[in-house]
C-alpha cells in the first residue's frame, strides 16, 4: 500500500496513467519541481497501454489488483464499479477531461444535426463522452445516435484514430489531447467539444469529469497522504497555469518533441480543463449532470440511475 517508503524515505504514492494521457503533463512538472517530497511523499507512475478488457481499462485492472493506489477516471465509470460491488472513491478533481468529435476537413458534417445514419468511431459505447453526445442528439435533435447510426467501438484511442485516417468511419469521438495534432495536419477538423455539450444540456459552470481515484480502503487508511497530495497537485497547476516556459520542456521531454505550435495549443486548452476547487458546489454541479443526462436517456444511457453514497470521499470535500 501507499505507506511503504521509498528510496527518500518518504511514504510512496503509485499512480497508474495511460502514455498519452495528459497526467503525464502534469507528473512531469510535480517531478521536476519535487514538489511531491515538498508535501511529504514520493510520487511513483506506472504507464500502462491504452486498452480495454471487459468492463475494466488497464489502469483500471492495476487498482483493482493492488498494483497502484491512485488512477483518474470518470464519476460515471465510480459509479458503475461501486453499484458493481468494487469499492472505490474520488478524493479530487483532476479537470473538465473530455473529447471532441472529429471529422476529415471535407466532410459534410458541420454539428450533431448532421451526424444522423453516419458512421461513428468511439472508444468504448459506455465511454463519458460518448454519453454526453447521445444525450444532446437526443435533447437537441430528437434522435439516438446509437439507435440511427453505425457505431464502431474500437477499445483504444490509436485504434480509433487508425479508423478515421483509414475512413472506416465518418467521425471519431477522440480524446481531447489527441485533436490537435490531427486539426494540425489540415486533413481533419473539430467538429464538437464535449465540454460545450454539457452546457447545452443546461448545466452552467465548470463540471469536473475526471477525478482522481483510490480504493475506500486506501482513502481510510491514508488520509495525510491524500492530503499531500491534493496540495502538491495543487502547487503544480497553479505553476503550470503560471509558466509558459515549463510546457516548453514538457513539449520537448514528454509529448516526444512535437510542433511547438500544439504544445501551446495544448497548453491553453489544458489551462482551461484542469480543475482545483472541490466543494459542495463542485459536487452539485456533478449531480446535476447526472441528473440531466439520467433526465434525457435513463439508466441504460448511463449503465447506472443514481450515484452511490461514497462515489465521492466525503473527508476531502471542503
């Protein structure tokens, strides 16, 4: 478990994040800056690949397993492995974490109007984003794209996006990070951004999507160390929010030394994404996604019709 010392001496902390998540941006900074031993731990990250077994992705399975203590998944996703009997809660906002639907630069489709009867590459069909779109084709437009479209689930990001560049499908619903670089290319544009979905659906305000998780267990048992944590996290943001400079290295160290240009552009819509206030207001304003996406498309939409007591550690909430 967490308590274990490190080489420094100080309690270990073991995150599991995916290679080409944004995590990594920020564990980069948290690293170089040691401002995980400044809080009193020693941040230690596994990579694990971007798929998908059953319900379960595989940074999912290491927490599960005990082979990690801390992940970043949705509330929705909590939901469902707490209703499922896997005991797991959110201690902290990692951001407004959602993707974008994308199209090739000639496509006749131009917003959620015209996605009807096209073909849809997704991540998974129990995926966040793939949720808030069917909801606001339902609110907005009166059909399921589900139910009137060809869905393609591919189970991992790069097999999404080998669909789109292959045209196997007409438009992808790809992570946020990974829209840039294929904007970039001029072959392809942005069609939708989740996050302006979840204010069409009625929702105002900054909602958290994903937070990070630990077992209910590990959350009892290791309090402080959540604690540090959450202010080292803290630190981190504020001085990525701050440092133009830092993203230059992060360009350089962690996305593989792509077009400058995209690290900024990152940089500005990660600014925008990220997330550090967690109060009852922040947990309301999550309920209240809920409640409209539960509103539009049901329990079946969402694979569960309530979040469980205990979705969210009620200790760390100011």
């Amino acid at each position: 478990m967490g308590t274990k010392e490190g080489t420094t001496g100080l309690p270990v902390l073991r995150a599991a994040f995916e290679p080409t998540g944004s995590p990594r941006w920020f564990v980069y900074a948290m690293k170089k800056l040691e401002l995980d031993a400044k809080h009193g731990f020693d941040l230690q990250i596994t990579l694990v690949r971007d798929q998908i077994t059953g319900a379960f992705q595989s940074f999912e399975v290491a927490l599960k397993e005990g082979a990690v203590d801390l992940i970043d998944i949705d509330w929705i996703v909590i939901g469902r492995h707490r209703t499922d009997g896997l005991p797991v809660t959110a201690f902290f906002p990692y951001g407004r974490i959602a993707g974008g639907l994308v199209v090739p630069s000639d496509s006749s489709i131009n917003g959620l109007q015209d996605l009807r009867g096209k073909r849809v590459g997704v991540v998974r069909l129990r995926d966040k984003n793939w949720i808030i779109l069917r909801a606001a084709c339902i609110k907005q437009f009166g059909f399921d794209p589900q139910q009137e479209n060809t869905v393609v689930e591919a189970l991992s990001k790069g097999t999404l996006a080998e669909l789109l560049t292959s045209g196997q499908v007409d438009a992808a619903l790809q992570w946020w990070q990974l829209i840039p670089p294929l904007v970039a290319t001029g072959a392809y544009r942005r069609v939708v951004d989740v996050l302006d979905l979840i204010a069409d659906l009625g929702v105002e305000g900054a909602v958290p999507i994903t937070l990070f998780t630990v077992t209910d267990e590990f959350a009892k048992r290791n309090p402080e160390l959540l604690r540090g944590f959450v202010r080292a996290f803290c630190d981190t943001a504020d001085y990525l929010k701050a440092n133009d400079q830092i993203w230059v290295e992060i360009g350089e160290q962690v996305m593989g030394g792509i077009d400058p240009r995209i690290v900024t552009i990152l940089r500005d819509s990660w600014r925008r994404r990220v997330m550090t206030a967690w109060d009852g207001s922040t947990v309301r304003q999550i309920e209240r996604l809920f409640g409209e996406l539960l509103k539009v498309g049901g329990g079946p939409l969402l694979g569960i019709d309530r979040l469980p007591p205990g979705t969210f550690a009620a200790e760390f909430i100011e």
